[in-house]
C-alpha cells in the first residue's frame, strides 16, 4: 500500500481492487464502531455503483452492530421503472441493505409526480438524522453522486434537488454496463448536492479500474472548485481516497 496527502486529502493505493475494498471496509467499520461507543445510532449515506461492490462485500463480514444503523443513499434517477435493476435504491437493496439487518433504510424515491415534494421530505430526513458517514465514489467527470461539473455548487442552497446528467455522466452507466446504451439512460436523477455529502463528518472514497484513472488525475492535480466536483474532498478535514493500481496509474510515483 502507497499513501500521500494531497492538501486535506489522504489518498491511500493498494495493489488491486479486492485489497482496496478490504481496506475501506475495515476503515468504515472501524469509524462505525468508534462512533457507537459515544452515541447510540450512526447515519451513513452509501453510494450506489460497481465501484463499491468489493467494498460492500468486504463490510458485511465485519463485526457491526447493524441494528444501531441508519442508511441512506445518495442519489436516484427520474422515472426509471420502479423494478429497474438499475436503480440505485434497488442496487443498494440486493448488494447491501437486505443483507445486513439496519434500523432504518431510507430510500430516495425518483417516480414520485412531485419532485419537489421528494426532495422536501428527504431533506427533512437528513436534518433529522444528521450524517455521520458518507461513503463514495467518483463519476468519470469527477461528480460526486449526481452532481456533474454543470451544476455542482459547493454553496448549494439546497440538500437535495433534480438535476439533468450531462453526457459523459450517462455514457459512464453504459460503460460500467448498467445499461446497454445511451438512449437508455435517464436523463434527469434527483441527488444529495455537494453541502449535503461533504457535511459528513467523516467520508471515505472508493475508486477503483482504470475507467477512473483520468477523473483521479483531476481529483488530485485540478484547481479545487466547482468545474472539477471530487477536488472538493481535498478541503474535506476527514476524507479519505481509495485507489487500486490501474485507477491510480496516471498519478506520479
């Protein structure tokens, strides 16, 4: 493992992507446990893509009190099949949330006939149950969730909103085979905005394949700013970036 800070941000690259996964899950569970000893639940956003599945596996064989859980996801697309396995909340379901026994699970609904309404009610959850863990990853144009560089804002008045996915965002879910081609794609997803996610106290991010090795070379080397949303993790006091040898090989050794 090779580790280096880049202003705030620890950056840590393991030699493939099941030792990354292994890593993060001990990272997350450790920092679950730690907050359990002090308070009696702990809310923690997940993101849902292929990216993290190593991770999600790895954490479900660890020692967590699940019931003291509290989970959220960070984004969903609009007027997706409600069955889509390409749902992001249906995602979660199969490879995390129904596997391991949470207290709540608390799902961002993208067919509802007033988004607006969505994005309320969710809002409302997350004021009620502040984060304390946020665990994600990186899009191929550096968004974090659903905030691609046409509307990230830092300074985003809102928690959640709708947004519409710019091109390189929905080429991204065919790449990653999610869907077989772009006409398939949603266009619009409703998404926790960047205040939303980097008010967690603590996140931790993981990237893996060379699909994301030029969005790591931006994260890291990128002025910080809205144009490049993931150099945002680099102002974040507790953030924590997850590669494995072919995300991380256009970095300089």
């Amino acid at each position: 493992m090779r580790e280096f800070i880049k202003d705030k941000l620890t950056v840590k690259i393991f030699e493939n992507r099941k030792l990354m996964g292994e890593a993060v899950a001990g990272a997350v569970s450790n920092q679950i446990n730690e907050l359990l000893s002090t308070q009696p639940f702990v809310n923690i956003i997940f993101g849902a893509a292929p990216s993290q599945n190593d991770f999600f596996e790895s954490l479900l064989k660890k020692d967590i009190d699940w019931a003291r859980l509290n989970a959220f996801h960070m984004d969903e697309y609009v007027n997706l099949a409600a069955d889509a396995p390409q749902g992001f909340g249906n995602f979660l379901k199969e490879r995390l949330f129904d596997l391991a026994p949470f207290n709540t699970i608390n799902y961002i609904d993208g067919n509802v006939a007033d988004y607006k309404a969505e994005c309320l009610r969710y809002t409302a959850l997350l004021n009620e149950f502040e984060t304390d863990i946020v665990c994600l990853g990186i899009g191929e144009n550096t968004h974090l969730a659903f905030n691609d560089p046409h509307v990230a804002d830092e300074n985003d008045p809102f928690l959640v909103k709708r947004v519409d996915l710019d091109e390189a965002c929905r080429t991204q879910q065919v790449n990653d085979g999610c869907f077989a081609t772009i006409n398939e794609v949603p266009t619009h997803a409703l998404t926790l905005t960047l205040p939303a996610l980097l008010k967690a106290p603590f996140a931790f991010c993981t990237v893996p394949t060379e699909k994301k090795a030029q969005a790591v070379y931006l994260t890291i080397n990128e002025e910080i700013s809205d144009n490049f949303p993931s150099t945002l993790l680099r102002k974040h006091k507790n953030a924590v970036l997850f590669l494995d040898n072919l995300s991380s090989v256009q970095l300089s050794n």
